[in-house]
C-alpha cells in the first residue's frame, strides 16, 4: 500500500468528501490508478455543477475523492466551494502528508516545511502525536518540539532546566541537537519575551550565566540583574528548590564563580547585604569567617549571629556547611554563657542542683561546639576559634567551677549529701514503687550517659509523640567507674570490693560481667534479669514477648559512650559516640514499646570529663607509690591500701564511701588527672567532679493517646484587594514552640486555581519567644508578569504543608484576594 494510499484510507474513516488539488498535475497518474474500497473517483474537467449534482444526490454514506490537476480556485471562482469547506482538503506532498500524521491543523504547513530536518524521524514523530493537537498554534508545536528533544514535558521551564542540565555536563552533543534541527531561534525568542534575556551572539551557556547573575544581582544590586524578576523566580523557585535538578544550579553556579572572580566582586558587599543571597558557594564561605571573626573579635553577639545562620539555613549551600554553622553557633552561645555566669557555689546540696538545673548547659553547649567542629569538613577554618573555646571552657569555667566545687568536697567526712538522692538508692526509690500490680520496668544503663547528655535527650524524646519524659538528678557514688556504679544501681544492702582488684561485691557476691550480675538479680524482690543491649533489640516480636513473660524488672546495659571514651585511640571521637549512642537508646526504647512495655528508666553508670587538648604528662599530679598496696590505679582515683596521700588528691575511707572493708581511696582534687603511662587523658571518670557525679534518671513513660502537635500559623490579613505586582504579608505564629508544640514548616504563595502566580516561600515558624510580636514573620510576594489577566478576580495565598513521610502537599490554610493590577510595572523590576 503506497504511503497516499494509507494516507487516504484513514481520512476516509473520518470524512465523506475528500477534495485534492494537485497543483501541475504530477499525482494525475498515482490518482488514477489508485483504488480505495467504496470510493467514488471523480475528476474535476469544467463539470463542477454536475459533480455537485451527482454528489447532493447520492446516498449520505458514499463517499468521493475528487481531483484537480490545478490549484484550488479562489473562493470567488470556486463553484464548489460549499463542499470544499464541509469536507477535507488533502494534499499529497510530504508536508501536508505529516499534517495529516499529527492531526494538526492545516495552516502549519510552512512550519512543517522550515523543520523538515526534525520530521524526518518516525521515532521523534511518533514521541510528538501525544503532545499536539488540531488546536495547537505554532508556539505550542514548537514548544513540543523541543519538548521532544529534551526528553521532557512540554513546558518551558522544563525544557530550559533540561538545557541547564545539559550545559552543566557539558553535553554539546544534546545541545547541537536543538540547534541542528533549527528550534534554537525560537527557544532564544521565547527567552527574550519571557525573560527578557538580550545577547549579540545568544547562547545556551550565556542564558544559563546570565540566569545565575540575575539571581546574584536581584538581591545586592537590581539594576545588574540583567533579566527580569521572572527570571530570578525561575532561579528561585524551579531550579535551586528543584531535588531533581539543584545539581546542575551548583555546576553551574561554581562555572560561573570561577570565570568571573565572583570572591573579587563579594568584596563590595557588607555580611548584612550578603545575608539572604545564596547564588554563590563563595558567599556562604565569606559569611562563615565574618561569623568567625566577629566571634573572635567580640565584635558579634550570639543573637545576630544564630539570626544570620537562621536565614542560611534556607540557602542552596547550607547542608554542605552545615556543621561549621552549627559550630559557630554553640561556639557563640558557650562563650557568651560562660562570659555571664557566676560559679559561686554556697554548699554541696546548692552546687550539685545549680550544676542540675543551669551550668550543666554550659558543658552541652561545649560537646555541641566541638561535635561540630568535628564534623566539618573544612576544619581549620575554625582552628583559632576552637582554641579560644577550649581555653575559655578550661580556663573560665570547667577549672574554676571544679575549683568552687572541690573547696566543699573537702570539708566532707562521708561522700552523701544531705537532701539528695544518691545512686545507692536507686532500686528502692524509683524501681521497687513501679513494681507493684505487677507492673513491669525497663532500666537502661548507659554507660558514661553524664547528665548533660541525659537533658537532651530528654528533648529529643519529648518530641516525640506520645512520649513523656522527665530527668531527675542523683549523686554517683565515689569512685564514679563502671564497676561500682553498676553496682549500685542494682538491689542491694551493701557494696564492697572482693580480694586484691576492684571487683566490686555486692551483698557478698561478685558483680562482674552479665552472668553474676544475673546470680545477684535473683535475689531481688521481683523478679529480674540483666542483658546487654544488643542482645535485646536483636529479639522479634515473638521471642522478645515471650521473653519478657518471666520477669518484671529487666536491666539493659548500652555501652557506646565508654567504649569509645574510655580507649586512648578513639577518644577523639566520644562526642560523636554520644549522638549515636542517641539513636541506639531510641532503638531500646522502641524494643520496649513493640513488647508492650511504658515504664522506662534511663540512667547511667557515672558521667565523665573532657577536654579536647591533651594534657601533657608532665603537668599531671604524681603519686608517691612506695609503701602503698594498690589495686586500681586510674587517671582520676586510686584504690588500695596505706597510700601516700598528695596536694593534689583527698583522700577517703571505704568505710567514708559506704563501702565495706578497710581500703582507701585518692580521688584527684577538682578536675586534676593523675599521671599514667600509655593511657588517653582527654576522656576521665572516676572523681568527684560535678560532671562525673551527677548522674541522670530519666523517667519516661509513652501515653497511649497523641500529645504532640505543631504551632498554629494565622495569616494576618491587613487588606483583601491587590493593585500592586509586590505585596508584603505577615504570618503569625499564635503559641510558643516547646517540647511538645513543635515547628511547623510550610510553603507560602499565591494560586489563582492551580497556578502558582507567585514566588512560593518556605518558611519555619519554630520560635519560642513568649513576645508574640517576635514570632511574626513578614514575606514579600511578587507576581508573574501575566497576573493582570486576572484582574477582578480572586486569587488565594495559599499555605501548605508536606504529609507527613511523603513528598505529598497538602493545604494548611488559605486566604482569599482579589486582584485589581492596571498594568504591571516595568520599573517594579529595578
């Protein structure tokens, strides 16, 4: 079947009367030896009235294919014109052949003809008939065109971030594709009307720079930009906030940054003028060594700087600084703390609640600083700052507090502080009540969790829903080591050390390892065991319930913060091992919950100092040892008997430690660390520090309705009518955020339907300001070009939120308005 054959056959299955002018007459022959199935052929030969009888008379379903070896006539000197337009026109050359493969309208015929190169393809032809239509106009047919190439839907801003991709990877051969089948003029033409992009010599590499310095130069100087504010919303909104497509912004925009000395041109510009402009990887390296010299200099208080990091953390770049942020950050709220307080310490029971209620906070903000400094990759870009942190955390407030804190360790004849709970009372006064009824409880020991650690995560926890949580403080028994502060924890009548090393007994029995701590824990009132972490969460649903039908007190031991802290080749690293040991104590908690359990008790063994910069040996405290009986000999006590007491360390009894038998201990004054070879010195326990003794119970329970939700966010409506392409709005966030009022993030814009007219805005409101004049946000909208269409009619700030686990939105809230734009201004855009 010839391709004017198949043309025809399936016009036929549309139309009745088919006319064809053939223009010279070339086809005469292929139409007289064409058959078609239940179709009269007729010639046009100055019969045109007879034909028109001849058809008018024949039955409704015969069809006729008529034919002229001439062009068709001018409407005036057309005798069948009324047929010519109630049937269909065909043409058999190879444009109005591919009119008739797209179904598209004929007028588009020159079109065809000028991109004859791009409909050579079956397969880009075949990719294009879903995209088009009989209403397309030449913009749309073009626009799918390129949608073809580009592998995209057929929109333009998909197109161009396609391009942008392509340009990034430097694909030139994708790109030569555009510009070889002639749609490179009209993609250029179309950036021109929509973005007003000008160029000499246009370029798909120039449109993609030109696009990255508006984006630049809209923030710090508008009459740069180049393009329109279309432009820098396109930047905005559809490239940089693209998942898919941020990639090729930062190429791009590194490309950029490099060929133009973009570091030479930030010169010109001040931190505050930088602050919400993200186009440029050099800006946010800039903003972090002001961030750091202002810190430096103490020229920069910490609320300016958290406020100029809360609108980074909006910036393309951030996530890849993140941690230098967060480093500067706690880095200015430790110094400015530790600048403000007052470590004056009036007795024990004041010293050890002041250190439990507010100076713990110093120590979180220092681990924060430097878990972050860690972190960062560009690490000696905080080198002078780390320093100045370690040595004021030293200097003003770790030694001057242990200092304050050892002059009434001294005067004290038994280590107990009226008033407090100590950890030897652990089992009566917050295990034995929960047990009655048959309740059953979950004890997690966390080795070397120190209370400070215990306090966050007790918000991290709080945050979550359903959970509740509270964190007491205890006094840790002294020597505060693992042995004995395990020990202590568990029931008991007394503790001691059995034959010539530091096992500690209890009751008698040694408490070594999970095995006898079980023998121990079979004497308890109720029912008990003894585990290790990993063991228990590693149990299924089935195993672990049948488990825990034999007892109702389970003790589960984590070690993830000792383990590291305590082994000189990994100490570095303990604050890290604390955020992790975050996620594992969440994973026992689950465990807990997934077997039906809801009391739980968090606590430790005993806390621990630390301090970044290694001590050297030398300025550590010598102990005589001649004539001494030692059986432990750590960086922060010594166990034995007749020892040889020093300056630097106070000296107890067993008998003064609640211990039984009649050794004796030296436990180092203040933070002081004893000297001893080959081990680590950054990461101690075992004093009498405040860190080390105050040992958290964190008391947590899970409720079996929800208890979480997130701040309510009201749109302060000051006017219902829009005349102007800019608008200011304010939100209003109507509660405090807290522990279980969390943030809620959402995304601000207009929409007349589905459309967004708009820029769209992402924002947190997360402020726990009680003024409620501080927790309103104002936002700047500016509208499309085409928002006039719209006039006197009504469009909607929209906000919305992200579904929870999905990528889904959904509406939160929503304001109506009503448009009344004469024109949008041009000089709205300098």
């Amino acid at each position: 079947m010839s391709k004017i054959t198949e043309s025809l056959t399936k016009l036929f299955d549309k139309h009745r009367i088919i006319f064809w002018y053939d223009d010279g007459g070339a086809l005469r022959e292929e139409f007289e030896f064409l058959t078609l199935d239940n179709v009269e052929k007729r010639l046009i030969a100055n019969n045109e009235f007879s034909l028109k009888v001849q058809i008018h008379r024949a039955p409704s379903d015969q069809r006729f294919l008529i034919y002229a070896p001439n062009p068709q006539p001018d409407d005036a000197h057309n005798w069948l014109l009324d047929l010519n337009l109630s049937g269909y026109l065909y043409s058999a050359d190879r444009a109005s052949m591919l009119i008739d493969e797209l179904g598209i309208d004929p007028i588009h015929k020159e079109l065809i003809q000028t991109y004859e190169k791009f409909f050579n393809a079956e397969s880009r032809r075949s990719k294009l008939i879903p995209l088009i239509g009989k209403e397309s106009d030449a913009s749309a047919l073009k626009t799918a065109m390129l949608a073809v190439v580009c592998g995209c839907e057929p929109r333009l801003e998909s197109i161009i971030l396609k391009v942008l991709s392509w340009v990034s990877e430097e694909n030139d051969k994708k790109i030569a594709e555009i510009s070889g089948y002639g749609l490179d003029s009209f993609f250029f033409d179309e950036m021109r009307r929509i973005y007003r992009y000008e160029s000499a010599e246009p370029s798909f590499k120039d449109f993609a720079y030109a696009l990255i310095l508006a984006h630049f130069y809209n923030t710090l100087s508008p009459a740069k930009a180049g393009l329109n504010v279309d432009a820098v919303y396109f930047v905005k909104h559809q490239w940089i906030d693209s998942q898919r497509h941020r990639e090729s912004f930062i190429l791009l925009s590194r490309q950029v940054e490099e060929m133009l000395g973009i570091k030479e041109t930030l010169e010109s510009y001040s931190l505050s003028q930088l602050g919400e402009c993200d186009t440029f990887e050099s800006i946010d390296k800039r903003i972090i060594i002001e961030l750091r010299n202002g810190i430096l200099s103490s020229l920069l208080d910490a609320d300016t700087l958290i406020e100029t990091i809360r609108k980074r953390e909006k910036s393309v770049w951030f996530e890849e600084y993140r941690h230098l942020y967060k480093a500067l950050e706690y880095s200015a709220l430790l110094l400015q703390r530790i600048k403000s307080s007052s470590l004056k310490i009036g007795g024990l029971k004041e010293g050890f609640e002041r250190y439990a209620s507010l100076w713990y906070e110093t120590d979180t903000l220092y681990r924060k600083a430097l878990y972050h400094s860690a972190m960062a990759e560009h690490i000696d870009v905080l080198k002078s700052l780390m320093s100045q942190v370690e040595n004021a955390y030293l200097g003003s407030y770790l030694i001057p507090l242990g200092d304050a804190w050892q002059e009434h360790v001294n005067t004290m004849e038994e280590w107990k502080i009226p008033g407090l709970i100590s950890q030897r009372q652990f089992y009566e006064h917050y295990v034995a009540p929960q047990t009655t009824n048959d309740r059953k409880v979950y004890v997690i020991i966390s080795d070397a969790l120190r209370y400070e650690c215990a306090k966050e995560l007790e918000k991290r926890l709080l945050e979550k829903n359903r959970y509740q949580c509270s964190t007491e403080a205890m006094v840790g028994v002294l020597p505060s080591y693992t042995q004995l502060g395990i020990a202590s924890l568990l029931p008991h009548n007394e503790l001691g050390l059995l034959g010539s090393d530091d096992t500690i007994s209890v009751d008698g029995k040694s408490s070594a390892g999970v095995a006898n701590r079980n023998k121990i824990l079979e004497a308890s009132p109720a029912s008990a065991t003894y585990l290790k972490w990993d063991e228990f969460i590693g149990m299924g649903r089935d195993e672990g319930r049948e488990f825990v039908k034999g007892f109702q007190v389970f003790y589960i031991y984590h070690d993830r913060i000792d383990a590291i802290g305590d082994d000189a080749k990994t100490e570095s690293h303990v604050f890290e091992a604390v955020e992790k040991a975050y996620d594992e104590i969440e994973k026992i908690i689950t465990q807990v919950t997934n077997l039906n359990g809801t009391n739980i008790i968090i606590t430790a063994d005993h806390g621990f100092l630390y301090q970044n910069n290694v001590v050297e040996e030398t300025d550590l405290c010598q102990i005589d040892r001649n004539g001494s009986t030692i059986t432990k000999y750590n960086r922060r006590f010594v166990l034995g008997q007749n020892l040889n007491t020093h300056a630097c360390v106070k000296k107890f009894s067993f008998e003064q430690l609640g211990l039984s038998g009649t050794g004796e201990a030296l436990i180092p004054k203040s933070v002081n660390k004893l000297r001893l070879q080959g081990a680590g010195n950054r990461f101690v326990h075992g004093g009498a520090s405040l860190q080390e003794i105050v040992v958290p119970v964190v008391l947590f329970s899970k409720k079996r309705k929800d208890d979480v939700e997130n701040v309510d966010v009201d749109i302060v409506k000051s006017f219902s009518r829009i005349s102007s392409n800019q608008i200011t709005l304010t939100l209003w966030q109507k509660t405090p955020a807290g522990d279980k009022m969390l943030p809620r993030t959402l995304y601000a814009g207009f929409y007349a339907g589905d459309e967004l007219v708009s820029n769209e805005e992402q924002l947190v409101f997360g402020s726990t300001d009680e003024d409620s004049r501080n927790r309103e946000v104002k936002v700047k909208f500016h509208f499309v070009q085409t928002i006039s269409q719209y006039n006197n009619q009504t469009i909607s700030l929209r906000l919305s939120e992200l579904e929870p686990g999905t990528s889904r939105r959904r509406v939160y809230k929503q304001e109506q308005f009503s448009i009344n734009i004469s024109f949008v201004s041009e000089f709205d855009d300098f």
